[in-house]
C-alpha cells in the first residue's frame, strides 16, 4: 500500500483546530490546498507553530492513495481509501486540445445495480461526505491545473445530493468553473427535484438515459421501475426552463440491445431537441454485453442528426486501465 496521499484536508477540522485564532488562518489553509500544495509545511504565510499543530493534529487528506494506474493515452486513474477503508476511484482524463477533466465519485460503490455499469456489480459501501469528494480533485490538481469534472465516477450523485454540491461549489477555488461541472443522475428524482429547486449556480446536469423506452429502459436499469421516464423527463425539462441550460443525455452504445435505427428513431421522439444533447458513448465491455461497432454507432447517429437531435461521439478515455465510462469497479480494493 502506498504512503498516506498528500492532498486536502477536512476544513472543518482545520476550523476546530484554528478556533482561536483568526479567521483569515482558515482561509490561507485553503487557499494553498486548493492551489495545489503538498503539505502543510508548504504554507509559508502561517507561523511555523500553526503549521506543526496542523500536522500533528489534522490529517492533511481524508483519503489514502492505495494505487494508481496510467493509460497509453494519459488518462490517470487513482484507487483510494477511505479513513474506514471504503475503496474509492477517481480519473483524471487529459485531452489533446488542452482541457483536464477529474471524473469523480459520490459514492463508494453504487446501490442501482445498473446491468452495464461495473460498478453496479460491487458491493455498495456509502456516500461520501464533501471532503472526500473535494480531495478526488485535490489529488489532481497536485499534478496539474484542471479545468472541467464530472460527477459520473462510482455511485448516483442524486442519492448523495447534499455532499454532491457542497464538493461542488468548491472547485472554482480549484480552477474549475461551475459551468465547467456536470453531474449526472439516472434521474433519481428526489435528489434532482432538490438540485432543480435549490442550486443556483450554473452547475450541467447529465441524464444517464441509455435507452428510449421505458420496457428496455427497465431491463437495463432497475431504477426505472421506480422513476419512469415520464417523470424523469418532465423534471429536467423544468430545470431548463428554469435555468436555460441544456441537459446532456448519456447513450451508451450496446451492441444489438439499444443501437438500431429504430431505437434511435424512438429516442429522437422521446427527447426535446430545444433541451436535449445527447452524447453517444462507445460501450466499454464489463462482461455482460458487447460494444456496438463504429459502423451502428455511425447509422444511430445519422438518424438523430436527420432528426436535428443535437448529438455527439464520445471520446473514450482509459479503456486500457479500466478507467472508462460504466468500468469503475475499484478492482484493486
């Protein structure tokens, strides 16, 4: 197992532990952290008896590294542990025109059991709080500036909403804007009433829909059953009336299951184009289903854009060390 991971602290604790002192102290602590810094050594503005009390008394990450993998294309993934021992995955992707985008988790594990996804396979542990969530990212920023996340790692973000935008309206101070952030959600609707009604910042929203009716949509995602794609629909529709945001729809591409013309002719009536990108995802094999090939992502796609349902071909990143879309599993744990 490697040394304890450098990176992000509970600012709580740093708050309880800095009492005393003046406010200011709390600020500089996270203004290093989220430029970057390695240690609390590193903060030079603070006296250097507040730096040894920082490091006898607050562990500077909420999170362990345990093992990180790196792919022919430069995507890093990182396995974590939790302070009680929950394993966690996060990715870091970076992409030719410059963009560093952290994929995040909100969960260790996943309770909705999604039949393509791996990380619906594993034993579902708990949500993480805010600063296990924040220091996903921190671990990153270490290595280089980033400038996008996602909430689409381990687990449903809609299910851990509170934790989910805390960790959210943070990463400005990383250097990522919110427009810069996307949650997805399989359309759990509590949570996503709450997010529609309560978040004001100009956070995207993601729905992982991957099928066009609700019968096969069942048969892929339990969740359905419960949320059916009525409901779910109608709740973003209002987010963007409200917000004037265009929701991304993620489509991943299952070979023979969801990837006929006729399947793409349903979703381009299910979805209203005015609200509505959809991102088609090459499927990343866990073991139950095969990818479908360039050819029928090709056709698929000719149908939507005969159709003008924006829609786009998603780059896959990390195939090669398990760090795709839907192959998050914490394999290592």
């Amino acid at each position: 197992m490697a040394a304890r991971d450098r990176g992000g602290m509970n600012l709580d604790a740093v708050t309880t532990l800095l009492a005393d002192e003046p406010a200011y102290r709390t600020r500089q602590v996270w203004e290093w952290t989220a430029r970057g810094a390695a240690s609390f050594d590193e903060m030079t503005n603070l006296p250097t008896e507040m730096r040894r009390r920082l490091a006898d008394e607050v562990p500077f990450s909420t999170l362990e590294l345990v093992h990180e993998a790196r792919s022919s294309d430069g995507t890093v993934k990182a396995l974590f542990h939790t302070a009680d021992g929950h394993p966690v995955e996060a990715v870091l992707m970076r992409y030719r025109d410059g963009r560093r985008s952290v994929c995040l988790s909100s969960q260790s594990g996943c309770p909705l059991t999604c039949t393509f996804c791996a990380t619906g396979q594993m034993r579902f542990r708990r949500n993480l709080n805010e600063w296990e969530i924040v220091d996903q990212a921190l671990h990153f920023r270490r290595l280089e500036p980033i400038d996008h996340t996602v909430f689409m790692g381990m687990g449903e973000p809609m299910l851990n909403v509170d934790a989910v935008v805390a960790a959210a309206r943070r990463l400005p101070d990383l250097g990522v804007t919110h427009r810069r952030t996307t949650i997805s959600t399989v359309g759990w609707l509590p949570g996503l009433k709450r997010f529609v009604d309560e978040v004001d910042e100009p956070v995207r929203l993601a729905f992982s829909l991957h099928a066009p009716t609700d019968a096969l949509r069942s048969e892929l995602m339990p969740v359905n059953d419960r949320y059916p794609l009525e409901d779910v629909l109608a709740e973003f529709t209002r987010y963007f009336g409200l917000r004037r945001r265009k929701v991304f729809v993620e489509y991943v591409m299952l070979d023979h299951v969801n990837d006929s013309p006729a399947h793409a002719h349903e979703l381009a009536e299910l979805l209203d184009a005015k609200v509505f990108k959809v991102n088609l995802i090459p499927y990343n094999p866990t073991g139950m289903y095969d990818g479908a090939s360039r050819e029928r992502i090709a056709s698929f796609k000719h149908v939507l854009d005969a159709a003008r349902l924006p829609s786009t071909v998603r780059l896959t990143r990390g195939r090669d060390i398990a760090a795709a879309c839907g192959q998050l599993a914490a394999e290592s744990a």
